[in-house]
C-alpha cells in the first residue's frame, strides 16, 4: 500500500509540472512575462502561498501541512515555515507542491502518505505523541486538520483552486484511459 501511494504522490507531482508547463507553452503572455516554465511555476507556488497566508487561519493551515510533509513540529509560523522551504529546498513556497498533492489525495478521498506514515513510525516510536497516545493518532488528528481545511484553503486562494481543477481534470482523464 505504501508503494502504491508513493507512485501516486509522484503521479499527482508529475500532472502539477506538466499542467504548468503546458499552461506556459500556450501562453505568448506567460513565455514573455516569465523566462522559463520553471520560473512561471515558482511564481505560482509564491502567488498561493502569499493567497493563503493573508488570514490566521490560512496561516495555520500552511503550518500544518509542513509540519505533517517536513516531520517538524516546531513550524509554527510563517516565518519558520519559510525559513524551512529555503533551508531543504532552497527556495520558497516548495511545500505548496505537496499542499496540492495532500489536497488532490483528500479529494479524492485517498490517504495522504502522512497518514499511512504512522504506524511505521509508531514501531519506531520517533516522537513524543503525548495527548495522542500514539503516532498514527497524531498524524491522524493533524491529516483531519488539512482534510476539513482543504475547502477553506482552496476559497483562500484562487491559484490553488485554478491549479486543483487542472490537476484533478489530467488525472480523471487517466483513469478514463485506463479503463
């Protein structure tokens, strides 16, 4: 189950870069505005970023989400989440990739790697769950966060809900090819 959900997670990935990449090589507006493809996607990454951290809440959300995908739960605010994106991938706004692969899972009511994480980190006993009792319980709670934010997250901003229907559109249309 675990291999499957990670091939998903690359598929889900995959569908976010071509979506993007395609979107640029239609537009004469977007290859004059940005100089590659890769340029235009950072600037969307930063664009949803920016829409979803102008409330406390989206604030919060985000925090959320990178504690869940970065294993650190002393991301609390912007700032550190930032901090973090530059420090593991050298620029802000890499989470949001995952934010819309989380989201695209919840969607279709799939697990996130997140919650399938538990259990195997529970063998481990990697953190202290304290109130939770266990690992998979935290991920569990801290999933159901993003999963009843995910609507709330997609009104805050229009980049991201644009982005979902793109994505969602590709992989339903694979699935219809696969039969």
């Amino acid at each position: 189950m675990r291999i499957r959900s990670a091939i998903r997670e690359e598929m889900i990935h995959s569908i976010q870069v071509m979506t993007v990449k395609s979107r640029y090589d239609r537009s004469g507006d977007l290859i004059r505005q940005f100089k590659t493809a890769e340029v235009y996607y950072e600037h969307l990454l930063g664009k949803i970023i920016q829409e979803l951290a102008t409330t406390r809440e989206g604030q919060d959300l985000v925090c959320t989400a990178a504690q869940l995908y970065y294993e650190d739960w002393s991301i609390t605010s912007m700032q550190k989440f930032r901090e973090t994106d530059k420090k593991l991938h050298g620029r802000d706004g890499y989470l949001v990739s995952e934010l819309i692969r989380q989201v695209v899972r919840i969607r279709f009511g799939e697990l996130t790697s997140e919650e399938a994480k538990g259990k195997a980190w529970d063998r481990r006993q990697l953190f202290n769950t304290s109130r939770f009792g266990t690992t998979e319980n935290l991920l569990r709670f801290m999933t159901g966060t993003v999963r009843q934010a995910a609507p709330k997250l997609i009104s805050l901003s229009p980049t991201l809900a644009d982005a979902l229907v793109e994505i969602e559109r590709t992989i339903q249309k694979i699935q219809l090819i696969q039969g």
